[in-house]
C-alpha cells in the first residue's frame, strides 16, 4: 500500500529572552521539528521584528528529525519586545509559529 507523504512541522525552544540592555545581545535556540514520514524544507524565517535575527533562513528536517537555529535579540531601545516568529515551508501539517518575547 502506498502512503501519502507528510511533513509534520513543530517549533520548541525556549524563546523568552528576558531582560538585556541596549547594546547587548541575547541568543536562544529555536527547534524546527518534523514529525512526519518525508523530508521537510523550510525556505524562509520571518521574525517580525528586526531586533529578532535568525542564524539560517532555509534548510532541510529528515523524516522524524529535527534541527536547529539560534536566534538572536538586540534591542534598539529599552522597552519590551514581542513578535511572532513564523516558518515558510512545504509542511502538510503542524504549528509553524510561535511567540518571541
């Protein structure tokens, strides 16, 4: 029998930078996880906040794999920040945003 191709995305990480001062930087690590039985690409990562940058912008998981990225948060200002962070990718199913604060 022949089984339908999935790529079942899942980000994890802990992505609450906490306090850090102006001029300073913070980085935490983002897992991109794929639950499924094909090859998962990814082609983009949006932070939405340019004090949010990301150490890759496209890649591959395998088939029951994950992978990782660091992110990395330089405030311009001393203020609180929030964003959503959202995978472009050719997953058939799973959550491909999470919050970064």
């Amino acid at each position: 029998m022949l089984h339908e191709a999935s790529r079942i995305i899942g980000l994890s990480g802990n992505l609450a930078f906490g306090n850090v001062a102006v001029g300073a930087n913070a980085t935490r690590t983002l897992t991109i996880s794929n639950s499924g039985n094909s090859t998962l690409s990814w082609s983009g990562l949006s932070t939405g906040n340019g004090v949010f940058t990301a150490s890759a912008t496209s890649g591959t998981v395998a088939a029951g794999g994950s992978g990782t990225v660091t992110l990395t948060f330089t405030p311009a200002a001393a203020t609180s920040y929030s964003s959503t962070l959202t995978v472009t990718s050719d997953a058939t199913s799973g959550t491909n945003t999470t919050t970064l604060s």
